[in-house]
C-alpha cells in the first residue's frame, strides 16, 4: 500500500495530500479545475521537472505552462524530438543536425542523400501534425549507460555515443517516443498533443523550426531576417569542421588526447584573423573620407570591451590612433533614469543615456574641438567631471563601446559616411550533440555570472535574478538593431565552456536551494558537468575569455 505525504502546491497556496509514487501529471488531474492553465513541467523544490516526475517524499512543486522560460524550453525540447521521429519516418537514414538558434527559430539541416526543399519540408511538417493528433507520450526512461549507448549506436546516434563515452555517469536518462529514442538537455512534455503550434519553414541550405509566437501565442513564430548573423554562424560552423571538433564529445576526446593547447592556439588566432580583417575594412575607409566614429555593440557578457582594445592594437597596427570613448559615462543621473515595467532602473533603455550631451559632444569632437568627456560614478549614480579630455588629431579614430552602439537613434545627429558599426555576440557554433544546440545566451549567462563574482561582488543568485531583466532589454534595444552592423565579430571560443566549468559549477554551488533561481543554477551545473575541465592557464593573456576569467594583460 503506498504511503500517504503532503505537498505544497505554489499555485493553490496550500499542501495537498497524494499517494507516494504518484506523477505530477496524476497530481495536476485531480485539481486542473483550480489551477487555470494547462502545465508541461513544474518546479519541484525549485528545479524544473517533467510532469512525469513522481513523488515519494513531501515537496514544493509549482506547475508551469508552457509560456513560462522553463516551459518554453520544455515545449521547443519536444518539438526537436518530434522532428527526429518525422525525419526517421519520412527520410530513413538521413541524419537530422539542429545547429543553432537563428531568425527566431531553429536551423535544421539533413545530413545523406537529400536535397531539402518545400516537398521534404511539406512531409516532415505533416508528420509532425500527425502526431500531434496521435497524442503519443514521450516515455521518459533510465538505464545504465552502457545499455543507453547500445541503444544509441543501433541507430546511428554516433554524436550521442561519443558524448556518453567522454562523460563518465553511471546511468542516463533518455526519452521514446513512438519507437525511436533520444536524450536531451532537460526535460520533455508529457505527450506530443500538447505541441499544437509549430511550424517548420525552408531556409538556406535547410529548414527552420519555429515555435510559437511570445505575443500571439496561438500562432507560429514568423521568421526575421538575420543574413549577418547567418554567415558568422556559417563561417565558424565551417571552422569547426576543419579542426574537426562541432560537438561536446570531439571536444572532450580533444581534451583527452591532449589537443586543448592546440585547439586554444587556432581558436584565439581565428579571432585575432577577424578583428585584424575588421580593422583593415575601417581603415580602408577611413582614408575614403569615412569612418571617423567606430561603434562597437553588443548584448550583455559578450566580449564588446575586449574586442574594442584588441581592434585598437589593430587599428594602430594601420597606422590610425584610435581614442576611445564608453556610452556608460553617458548615462543620466540616477534620479533621471527611466524605469522598466517593475518600477526598478531600466539601464539597458537608450533613453537612461543622455543622447544629446553625447551626439553634441560628438560633433565637437569631429569639428576638431577639444571636449572634456563626462565619467559615470556608479557609486554616486551620478556624472562627475575628472578632467578627461579629447580631440581628434591627424589620423584619430574614435571607438565607441556600449550596447545601444547600433541603434539608430544614438548617433541620429552624425553623418552616416562617417560611421562603423560592429557587432560583437558570442554566437556559440558548438553542439552538445546533433539534436541539441548550445544557447548562445547560457553562454553569456555564465561568463557574466563568473565576472559578476570575481570582480563586482554579486553573487549568481543576484546575477540571475536580473539576467530576465537584462534578456528583456536587449529584446527591445540591441537585437532588433544587429544588421545594421557592417561586420559582426563571433566572440564565442569553441574551448570556454570546459574553462569555465569548474569555478562556474563552484560559484552555482552557492545558490541556495530554497531560491528560485536554483532553477537555473541547477540547470547550468547540469550543462557544465558535459564538458572536460581546461585549464585556464593554457589562456594566453590577451584572450578574450581573461575578461570574465581574469588574468588578462588589458585594464579594464
């Protein structure tokens, strides 16, 4: 006879009683009337589950809809294994890559003896919708790993098998659907009806999967136009294909057969190879007549201030002096900064810097006149004036870093001829296997939680209980605006994540587990345990990685 045990339940405020061994999908039965909205995973304890968890002790769960960031991830996590059993159906043999986040959706390719167009598009879309109509469960299941790995290998799951060979767990989870299996970076819904919006759209050399729509959730994501961002993708995809390491476990097996040095070597020179190819391109026209102003942009933790010193090494290199300058002193007293929908400080808001002492500035300064720029006291939250003086002389190129650098509305009053916009994201091209991509912002995510510590006191509770704010913010100020960059820099290093993944899982150690953002703390830890620890020290100096590590040869 199962034993009796009280929950509570977040949603309802209050403990229900189940039967020990009962799912949260069992639990949700009973009292879906009162909760208002169908879930597809819940937090239990503050750590996201499948509704197919089942309880044997007393808990805290919340359920979760599919609209919430852990759900979402829950819902695009079933859809890819939908799509792997549609491509198993319709093209057996063909081998399924989901390689990256782009354009508001996910790029597919197959891999075999397939041209993809609208036909091969067509029949995996229809498949996927029959079964959605089917209803069919995603059984969760856990084996040892050695049977886990069998099953992997007896259907041409080879990335998978290598993944599992270099990570060394006892057993594994893993999902079936429909006859086939799989494994994936968390969990999965419950069953397949739940994934009623979808749609897969034919892109370049393959497909996009899309979601569904964040502002109209009935409907599908539409696609934007991303061709920038596709060919730095695309060029460091290609990369990874020369040093013959696209996925977790090549890079682990490198590790192991003592490849990092070199590995670290050609990634660093590839990066230097692309700001040496950016700096030509503004010093060719610079001495056109253009490209007096150099505005480096970017999303939060993705490398702007290193790549801003590393191209003024470059730009010298041309004989040119670059001088530069940071959008942070721009920002209004504190009194006068905007507020986000929660009524805290809106920093990521054009509208907290102040757009018309800098364009006036700026235009001083291109007039051939001497401006002493403003300093930002964070401390004070005020401007103050510490004699920081400029002007332009012959050969001066100014460089601009800060996140706004590619909208429009910054540089409104400043001729277009006289400006250089780059881009700088760390575009991450490695895959944990071929069904599952590396979010470019867990990426971000983690270096920012590591620098936060290590040089401004802020614990990774803190930095994650801001980062949906900081995700917001760069929704509505920088992304919209990133082709407008006449080059983007990948700031990514296809090494970071085996770096980074001791003092990152030492630092998530410390969220505390009665926090919500254990969540997320949880969820990395997991992430980071895939990868073969580096040592930082085979980091050269200049690397941009020292700027969340530490050690690097630049002041900051």
């Amino acid at each position: 006879m199962s034993k009796r045990l009280s929950i509570y339940c977040k949603n309802l405020g209050e403990y229900l009683d189940v039967d020990g061994g009962e799912t949260l999908q069992e639990i949700f039965g009973r009292i879906k009337d009162r909760i208002g909205f169908q879930p597809i995973c819940a937090r239990v304890n503050n750590k996201t589950e499948g509704l197919q968890y089942a309880v044997f002790q007393p808990k805290q769960v919340e359920f979760m809809s599919q609209y919430t960031n852990s759900g979402e991830r829950v819902y695009i996590r079933s859809l890819c294994m939908m799509l792997y059993r549609a491509v198993v159906e319709c093209y057996p043999g063909a081998r399924l890559r989901i390689e990256h986040s782009i354009a508001h959706g996910y790029y597919c390719r197959l891999h075999g003896e397939i041209d993809v167009d609208s036909t091969t598009v067509s029949n995996l879309r229809q498949a996927m919708l029959r079964m959605v109509e089917r209803d069919i469960p995603f059984e969760r299941k856990e084996k040892l790993t050695a049977d886990v790995i069998q099953i992997f290998e007896s259907q041409g799951l080879n990335d998978k098998v290598k993944l599992l060979r270099s990570v060394p767990e006892l057993y594994t989870v893993y999902y079936r659907l429909d006859g086939i299996c799989d494994s994936y970076y968390g969990d999965l819904a419950p069953s397949t009806g739940m994934l009623k919006t979808f749609d897969l759209i034919q892109y370049k050399e393959g497909f996009l999967l899309m979601g569904f729509d964040r502002a109209e959730t009935n409907v599908p994501s539409r696609p934007i136009q991303q061709e920038k961002m596709y060919k730095a993708f695309t060029d460091y995809l290609a990369f990874n294909h020369i040093i013959d390491v696209r996925n977790v476990g090549e890079l682990n097996n490198a590790v192991k057969a003592r490849r990092t040095a070199d590995l670290i070597n050609v990634a660093e020179a590839l990066h230097e190879k692309y700001i040496g190819r950016i700096s030509d391109e503004i010093t060719k026209r610079y001495h056109e007549g253009g490209a007096r102003i150099v505005l480096i942009a970017g999303p939060s933790s993705s490398g702007k201030t290193t790549t801003t010193k590393r191209l003024a090494i470059q730009l010298m290199t041309n004989l040119l002096k670059p001088q530069m300058i940071s959008l942070d002193d721009y920002f209004v007293n504190r009194d006068r900064t905007p507020l986000d929908e929660n009524g805290e400080y809106d920093y990521e808001s054009l509208y907290a810097l102040d757009l018309k002492r800098f364009n006036d500035d700026l235009n001083a300064i291109l007039d051939g006149n001497e401006v002493e720029l403003p300093s930002y006291n964070f401390e004070l939250g005020q401007r103050v004036n510490r004699g920081n003086k400029i002007k332009l002389e012959e050969g001066s190129i100014l460089l601009i870093e800060g996140i706004h650098g590619l909208n429009p509305e910054l540089t409104a009053h400043i001729e277009e001829r006289m400006k250089y916009r780059v881009y700088v994201s760390a575009l991450t091209t490695l895959s944990i296997d071929d069904h599952n991509w590396i979010p470019t912002t867990d990426n971000r995510l983690l270096r920012r939680i590591i620098r936060d510590y290590k040089y401004r006191g802020t614990s990774a509770t803190d930095t994650i209980a801001r980062w949906t704010s900081v995700r917001a913010g760069e929704e509505k100020w920088i992304f919209p605006y990133q082709e407008n960059a006449d080059a983007t820099f990948n700031s990514s290093l296809i090494f970071e994540l085996g770096v980074m993944r001791e003092v990152g899982e030492s630092i998530l150690r410390g969220v505390p587990r009665d926090k919500a953002e254990y969540a997320v703390a949880y969820r990395l830890r997991k992430f980071l345990s895939y990868f073969s620890p580096i040592s930082m020290n085979l980091l050269p100096s200049t690397s941009l990685l020292r700027e969340f590590m530490g050690g690097s040869s630049f002041h900051y």
